[in-house]
C-alpha cells in the first residue's frame, strides 16, 4: 500500500462523502483534501440563480480539483480526495448543460479546459463511488442543513443521480470500488465502518 498515492470519493450531493473522507484518513493515516466547498464564492450564488453561476461555479471548482491533484502527484504521501476531477465534468457542467442552464460556448470552453487538464494527470489508483437513492440523499441533505442546499430541487437531484449512474458504469479510467449506503450507516456504526475498511484495504493489496 505504500505505492498507493491517490484514493478518491465520488458520489451525488448527500451520499457522505466528505464523513467516509474523514474516517478513511483517520483509519490509514492519509492526508485529506476536501471539496472547497465552504469556501467557494460562487456556491450560495448559484443556488439562487443557476444560470447566471453556472460556468462560474464549475470552473471554480475544476480549478480546485486540479490543482488537488497536482499536489497529489508532487506530494510522497497518500491523499484522500473528496470528489473527484471527473465527476465535475461527467456530471454537473453536463448536467447544467442539458438543463439549459449553462450556455453552449461555457459548455464546450469548459470541456475544452477539462480535456487539456486531464491529459497532464494520473487517475486515482482507487475510486470510491457510493451509490444511493433519492431518499438516502434527501435525508442525508436535510440532516445537515445547509442553507444554499434548501433551494436545491429535487428534479436536479434526480438528474444528477441519473448521471453518476451512468457515468459509473462506463468509468474505465483505473480501480473501482461501488459501495451502496442506502442500507448502512459508516457514520454512528462502527460494523458498517469496518466493512467498508476491509473492502478498501482488499482493492488496495490487489493493485500491487
């Protein structure tokens, strides 16, 4: 495992990205780099007007996981990532696309963007994806309460969800590890926690 540099986590708003993040550092020992979430300037904007902050919020957050990554691969030790590089451009610049939110030329100019970014970078050695319902998700963003999420529509959850799992099914970029959490609880169950710690330590052995 001492060759492992790059582990991601990839899933919809809700899934618990950032407490599994927190709880696979903490168990291996890996630095964290989390989403820039909290302190992205255009994140509250663009839950109240989409259109206008669309390509600004996606750009801002492409920029961020770039240069994450960047560091991961310049770095010696082993970095978990909460979300990864392609999830911004395989679902949510799409995504906003479709819906009519993010004009053609943002689209293509980000996609450009994204393109030459990727083709100077490694994939992570894993991808975590975890996978949940609709109602795992609601119930996960309600539990938290975030005041930009409360505008949040469910059509665009949906969307989203519809997106991750089909972007899931064709990722060929490196190792995969699925984790439903629809049923589990890693966050107050230390047995659910366990389980996915095994999980994660059998994909890591076998990739060296």
């Amino acid at each position: 495992m001492e060759n492992v540099k790059h582990v991601a986590i990839a899933g919809n708003i809700g899934a618990g990205k950032t407490t599994l993040t927190t709880k696979l550092s903490r168990h291996f020992g890996w630095d964290v780099h989390y989403e820039d979430a909290d302190e992205n300037p255009y994140l509250s904007d663009f839950y109240d007007d989409m259109k206008r902050w669309s390509f600004n919020l996606q750009i801002y957050f492409l920029n961020s996981r770039y240069r994450q990554v960047l560091n991961i691969q310049n770095g010696e030790r082993t970095v978990i990532q909460d979300r990864s590089i392609y999830e911004d451009a395989f679902i949510f610049a799409p995504n906003l696309h479709e819906m009519g939110l993010m004009p053609k030329r943002d689209f293509e100019n980000y996609q450009s963007l994204f393109e030459l970014m990727t083709s100077q970078i490694n994939p992570p050695d894993l991808m975590i994806y975890l996978k949940a319902d609709i109602s795992t998700l609601v119930s996960h963003i309600q539990s938290r309460g975030r005041d930009y999420e409360g505008s949040m529509s469910l059509e665009y959850l949906k969307k989203l969800n519809d997106r991750y799992n089909q972007w899931i099914d064709t990722y060929t970029e490196g190792n995969l590890l699925i984790i439903n959490v629809d049923n589990i609880d890693f966050q107050n169950n230390p047995e659910d926690l366990g389980e996915i710690v095994r999980k994660v330590q059998a994909e890591l052995h076998g990739l060296f």
